[in-house]
C-alpha cells in the first residue's frame, strides 16, 4: 500500500459516545479473535462508503461510521499496514502483533488522534 493511502476503520456504535468522539479502542485488535492484527479497509481498492456498505451489509457487522488512518502514520508509530486478502480483496491489517497489551495504548491513541483529526470519512 502506498504511504498516503488510507487503512479505514469501521467504528463500533459501543465505541462511539452520543456526541461523537470515539475511543481508542477502536484502533486495538481485539485479543480474543483478532491475535495483534487490526482489521481494515485497503482504501486503494474500496471507498470509505463502499467499505460501510460492505461491512454492514454483506459481513453483517455494526458500524457508526468510517475513520482512516494514513499508511506513513502508522509507520511512523513503527508499524506496518499490509495488504491481505484472505479475507475478501480489500482486506489490510495493522500489525500490532509484536506488541503487548500494554504496548498497544500508545499507538492506538496516536492512530485515534489521526484519524479524528482527519475526520468521519463516512456514516449513516
């Protein structure tokens, strides 16, 4: 992925407050299921809109909207953006799996200051 391309973020509805700020939880893979690799929209290959439709209705996932995260921000935290298709073709990770629980507040707030910064790419 380029360095200015975007990993977008689907924004769970139990992360997201009534007045619109978001936590950073949104950018921490969950430890249970997703083993240090955060789930994303490769935006090179889906828009912000198609990737909320995608979601919510062929995954049949949950979203308050769309955040993104540009590839060489999350480099700069000494992380890695990486294409992977084995879930669907527009499917790319951040790889935070090096990282300890502990460790991953940092990034996680930094890529939730980005992406907020940026903006709502998409919601409903």
């Amino acid at each position: 992925m380029r360095s200015d391309s975007l990993a977008l973020r689907q924004v769970d509805p139990a992360f997201k407050s009534p007045d619109g700020s978001v936590t950073s939880q949104v950018f921490k893979p969950m430890p249970e299921k997703d083993q240090g690799l955060l789930s994303a929209y490769n935006s090179e290959l889906i828009s912000p809109t198609k990737a909320y439709t995608h979601f919510t209705e062929t995954r049949g996932g949950r979203s308050a909207g769309v955040l993104g995260v540009e590839v060489a921000e999350v480099n700069e935290l000494g992380l890695q953006v990486r294409e992977d298709p084995s879930e669907f073709n527009e499917h790319a990770v951040v790889d935070m799996a090096h990282l300890s629980k502990g460790q991953v507040d940092r990034p996680a707030k930094a890529m939730r200051a980005a992406a907020v910064k940026r903006g709502w790419l998409h919601q409903p």
